[in-house]
C-alpha cells in the first residue's frame, strides 16, 4: 500500500530543509519527494504575487495534477492541497472541495511548528519570505484549522535546535511507516 504524507508549515518551520535532508535517509528510499510548487511558480513569473487568487489555484491544480501521476507510489509532498486553502480560502470554492474532501488524498498530515512562535530572534527574512512574525503566525493557525481534524495530523513544536526537531520528525515518520505496516 502506498503512503501519501504532507509535511506542512508556515514560513519559517524548516520544512524546506528538513525535506532536503530526508530524501538521504535510506529509510525513505520507496518514496517520491514532491517539491513545493509555490517556490516553482514565483520563480517561473514573480508577477504571481500579485494575483493571488489564480497563484493558489495554479498551485492546486498543479499539485493534483502531479499525485494524480504517482498511483501505487508513496510519496512526501512538501505542502498539500489543503495548503492552499490556508492561504487563499477561496481557492476551495473555485474547485468546488473543502479541506475534508482533501483529507483522503493523504494518509498523514505532519505539520512543523514555525520559528517565528519563539520570536523576532528565530524568525529570519528573506527574499521569499517577507512576512512579519504576526503573519506567519496567522499563517500558521490558517494551516492548523485546514489540517487539524486529519485523522493523520501530526504537529512538531518549533524548536530552536535544528537538530532535535529533524531527530523527532524521523521518529514521527518512522511511526507513520510502522503503523501503515
């Protein structure tokens, strides 16, 4: 049976860079790790900041379009469809779904705590991510109310060591590998 699992966050959770790192674990090897697609179309036409509406439809669509392609495949998504709803809720009115219809495209929801919850000294700006902490906090509530109520929902606490949340978020999906057993 194949495992389909979201990792999701706000800006600032590490997520980028944890999936980065786990695509080395031998552990993972069955499994296809799917790229956030908003990073992809911002870079493709930066124009899409300002046509938010068409960006999170786009990215939904696209990111149906690629687990579609996967049948039989266990795959770790960097973000899943739900993801749009956080950002932009009308994007579920125009495809005519709620986050509960999303839930059965997934068979578990890992979201990582943002560093932005420990403060101004964690949170870290860049080209991409121009939120203040305020709003990534919001963010990150957004994404809890899409994804809470996933029977697979996992939440791992921001952590101002890198270390220690990459250490509990293998155990988390060693778990998830196990009990799909």
């Amino acid at each position: 049976m194949p495992l389909r699992i979201v990792i999701t966050g706000a800006p600032a959770s590490g997520k980028s860079e944890l999936i980065e790192r786990l695509k080395e674990e031998p552990s993972l090897g069955e499994f296809v790790f799917l790229e956030e697609i908003a990073r992809q179309l911002l870079k493709e036409d930066p124009s899409y900041r300002g046509r938010w509406g068409e960006f999170h439809d786009e990215i939904y669509r696209r990111q149906v379009a690629r687990e579609n392609s996967l049948t039989g495949r266990s795959f770790i998504a960097d973000r899943g469809t739900a993801d749009a709803f956080a950002f932009h809720h009308r994007t579920a009115e125009h495809y005519g779904t709620t986050a509960r219809d999303e839930y059965g495209r997934y068979d578990a929801v890992i979201h990582l705590g943002s560093a932005a919850s420990l403060g101004e000294k964690y949170y870290r700006r860049d080209a991409e991510r121009s939120e203040s902490v305020e709003e990534v906090m919001k963010l990150e509530r957004a994404l809890s109310e899409v994804w809470r109520d996933h029977p697979g929902y996992r939440f791992i606490a921001a952590s101002s060591n890198l270390e220690e949340k990459y250490r509990t978020l293998i155990e988390t999906l060693t778990a998830i590998i196990r009990e799909a057993g």
